[in-house]
C-alpha cells in the first residue's frame, strides 16, 4: 500500500504543478482540499467508529450535572464500582474505545493524584485507597478494548483557576499523571465548556497538545488538533460531513464556527483556506443527562432511538461517542443495558449479509484499466483495496450486477481515505427491468456513508459520482436488509 500512496502523492504532486500554472486560484484550493490525508492514529480512530462515554463523579451522587467544586469527597461512595461490567456492555455493544470522566468541571479526581486533596484519595470508597482510572484500565486491557481520559480544563475547585500560570501548571501536571500512570490511552477529550460565572483566563493549548504528543504519540485529541466537535450533543452529523475543513486563520485547531452547517464545502474554501483533516465526533448520551439520575431510568433512548443516532453519526462519515453514565452503585444501569443489548442486535441482523458482496462490478473510468484499481476492488470485502478512476477524471459511474434479485434498504459507501475525502456528489440508481430509476442522492461520502431507502428488490445498481475534487475512490458499496424493528423479538 505504501509504495501506491507514494506514486499517488507523486502524481497529485505533479498534477497540481501543471494545473497551477493554468488554473484559477480556486482550482488550486481544491486540489489542495483533495489530498489532504489522515494521520494514523486519526484513522484508526475513525475504523474503530463508535466509543463509550462514562460520565461519573461526585455528581452521580449530587444528582447534578455540573458539580460546584464544591463538594464534599465524602460523599463519592459507590457501594458496587465495577468497571470490569462497563467494559463488558460496552464489548458487548461494539464498542472499541471506553472514555471516562478523569475529572469533570467540578474538579474532583477519579485517580488520586498528588496536585490536589479533592479526589477519590479523600472519600470513603476503598477507604481512600481505591483509583477508578486505575481500574478502568485493567478492565479495557483485560477485555482488548481501548481507554480515552476525559480531563475538563475549566475547574470550579482548585483555587489557582485563573491564575494563568499557577493553574496551566496544575494542569500540565495532571495531564502529565494520567498519561504516564495508566498505559495506552487512545483519546483525550478537552471539553471547551466554561460556565458564565468562569474566571477569565487562558489555556496553554499548544502546551497541552505537545505533553499529549510526548506521552502518547498515538492519542487522538479531542478539541484539539485531531478530532472536532460535531456541532450538537443531540447525536447527528451533517448530511455534507467532511473531514478536511478550514481553520480559522492563524490560530490552532479553531474553526470559524465548528456549529455551522458546511465547513468544508468549494462555497466556503477560498484562497486563504488554511486546511486540515479534522473530523467529526458525534457525542450524546444514552439519557437526557450525561450523569446517571434515578429520575431518568424511564427516559433512557430506545433501540429504535440509538438506530437512528447510529445511521446519523457513523452513517454520515463521523465517529459516536455515546455515553452510558453508571449509578451511585457505580454500574450501568439494568434499562441501559436492555437497550443497548437489543440495538446490537438490530445492528447485527442488519450488517451481518451485504447483498453486494461478490458481485459483478464494472466502472466507467479506472485508473489502471481494472488492474490493482479496478471495480470489483468495490466488492471483494477488503478495506484495503479500492477503485480509482484515470487521473484527470472526476465523475464516473460503477455498475454492480447482483446476479439475482436481491433486497435491501441500506445502502453503504466508503471512500479510501487515506488518500483523501474526495467525493462531493453522487446519485445512487437501480435498474427497473427497462430502465434507471435514481433511488438516492447525496454529497459527501468520506469514510462512511449510509443511506435509508425503501425496501428495494433489483438485480442491479449503480452508483454515479457526479463530482469529485480530483480523482474519485470506493473502497466499498455494501447493501443491507433491516428488518422492522418492531419485527425483532
Ligand atoms: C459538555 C459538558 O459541560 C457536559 O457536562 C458533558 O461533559 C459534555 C460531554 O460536554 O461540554
């Protein structure tokens, strides 16, 4: 695979030097836009798609959302902690990476770091000697799954907040305890959230994101250079979702207004685009809060709910972090699990049969007259091999011949994206017996795409790129069956 990208990189090279000459300056920024790639640790984060939030604090015995700092940690006291069973539904659920709440804006610690008194260290849970971070990890090594460290800057207990230099400090240290203590973590989130009543002040980032870098090479960062916010905390990503946006002019990994409903589109870049890979994570929580309250047992989302959160986020080229918050035993609560049990279950009735797989592909346009690039690349289930049309070509149609009638209402696509996201209109078509009928229509692909049609019975289909910034790539065309969800026992 390396030497291809290098002979892609090559050509892209060259093509822009031609181009430049003779285009106009948008031409430019485009073909720019079109070969901008992932790092590593952002596509694995991205192939490992959807993540576990656990928010868990002295709030979870407060029944509030955003402690005051100042609590008591005698009151932080589950009688049953076991994070050995949030691995476990998560596992179950499919999630790859568990992220827990190191500490949240009231300041309170779940590992007993030596900066501050206010954690686990001062409660009477394992009589100040217990650490859930500490245990968190054991249980996702113990299971192969993935930890993320949830860190808030804004910290409404420790008195240096505000005070640049003292509190940077505080937190460079505490950052610098939960990345060297617990072994591998994959994921740092730093909520930008700051309540109204915040004192000023301002937060080494640069020096934050290089400690992150030194510590663990492979972590994403969340609000930080790698991986955005996706705009809501209601669970969807945009319908155009692309993972190469522009950054605000000058500054670290700020985009003009990360809420704005396109951020990467050729209306929005401009010759003074500073462009980066930078894509969405969608988190939402399980229940309308992201702490547990016993008032919320009966509001918890159902599988129909977490179908559609799934189909909006994983399904519109983003990752889900979804967040199951334990109880004051300190486990996930029995409804939770019903619910994520039977959405997994939907997933897997779903996903297990690609009626595509194996078919007969063909394309209009391949780059090596259908050797490694070829169509059937589309369909031969590897996420490593994918079709490309010629160079200069940036619309095509793939034909797939599905042998029999076959029947789905899901369809998939998937870019290759470690070459780029590329693909900017598409219209998906089945044959009727005479003719072509459009079944679907979008912009973006990227990494993942799932549409909801109809329940559509063909034996063929075809996928039209109408537009492409530079040369198109699949990697995949997937199509699926899910049953009524009311069906499923
Ligand atoms: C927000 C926080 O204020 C919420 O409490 C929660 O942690 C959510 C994930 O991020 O910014």
């Amino acid at each position: 695979m390396k030497s291809c990208l290098g002979w892609i990189t090559l050509i892209s090279f060259f093509s822009m030097l031609t181009l430049g000459a003779q285009a106009d300056v948008t031409r430019d920024v485009i073909l720019r836009a079109a070969n901008i790639t992932p790092s590593p640790a952002q596509m694995a984060w991205q192939e490992r798609e959807m993540i576990a939030f656990i928010h868990f604090t002295v709030n979870t015995f407060t029944d509030m959302e955003w402690g005051t700092g100042e609590e008591d940690p005698s009151i932080f006291n589950p009688s049953d902690l076991d994070p050995r069973q949030w691995v476990q539904v998560c596992k179950e659920a499919g999630m790859q990476t568990v992220i827990l709440t190191a500490k949240h804006h009231d300041g309170f610690c779940l590992w007993p770091s030596q900066y501050t008194e206010h954690s686990v260290k001062n409660s009477p849970w394992k009589n100040g000697q217990g650490d859930v971070v500490k245990e968190l990890a054991e249980a996702c090594h113990e299971a192969g799954l993935k930890m993320g460290l949830y860190l808030s800057p804004w910290d409404r207990n420790n008195p240096a907040y505000g005070d640049q230099v003292r509190y940077n400090e505080y937190y460079k240290n505490q950052l610098r305890e939960i990345l060297s203590q617990y072994g591998e973590v994959v994921e740092v989130w730093f909520d930008g959230a700051k309540g109204p009543d915040a004192k000023d002040m301002e937060y080494n980032w640069a020096e934050y994101y290089a400690i992150v870098r030194e510590l663990q090479p492979n972590a994403v960062m969340f609000n930080g250079p790698d991986v955005r916010w996706v705009g809501n905390e209601s669970g969807f990503a945009r319908e155009m979702e692309w993972s190469v946006v522009a950054k605000r002019p000058g500054s670290l990994f700020e985009l003009v207004n990360p809420m704005a409903k396109d951020l990467g589109s050729r209306a929005i870049l401009n010759t003074d685009s500073e462009l980066v890979w930078y894509p969405a994570e969608t988190d939402v929580s399980i229940r309308p809060g992201w702490f547990y309250h016993a008032t919320e047992d009966d509001k918890v989302k159902t599988p129909a709910q977490l179908m559609d959160i799934y189909y909006k986020s994983i399904g519109r080229n983003s990752v889900l972090l979804l967040n199951l918050p334990p109880d004051r035993h300190g486990r996930i609560h029995e409804n939770d699990i019903a619910s994520l049990r039977q959405f997994r279950k939907i997933l897997d009735l779903t996903f297990s049969i690609d009626h595509a797989l194996h078919s007969q592909a063909t394309a209009s346009s391949c780059r090596d007259g259908n050797q490694q690039f070829g169509a059937q690349t589309i369909v031969d289930g590897e996420k490593e091999t994918y079709w490309m049309t010629d160079d200069w070509v940036s619309s095509a149609t793939v034909e797939l011949d599905l042998g029999t009638p076959k029947t789905f209402n899901r369809v998939m696509l998937q870019e290759y994206i470690p070459v780029g996201q590329r693909v900017e209109a598409f219209t998906v078509q089945v044959w009727d017996g005479q003719g072509w009928t459009d079944l679907a229509q979008g912009t973006t692909i990227g990494y993942k795409r799932i549409l909801l049609v109809p329940d559509t019975t063909t034996s063929k289909l075809r996928v039209i790129i109408n537009e492409s910034r530079v040369c198109p790539t699949l990697s995949h065309i997937g199509l699926f069956y899910q049953p009524p969800v009311d069906a499923i026992p």
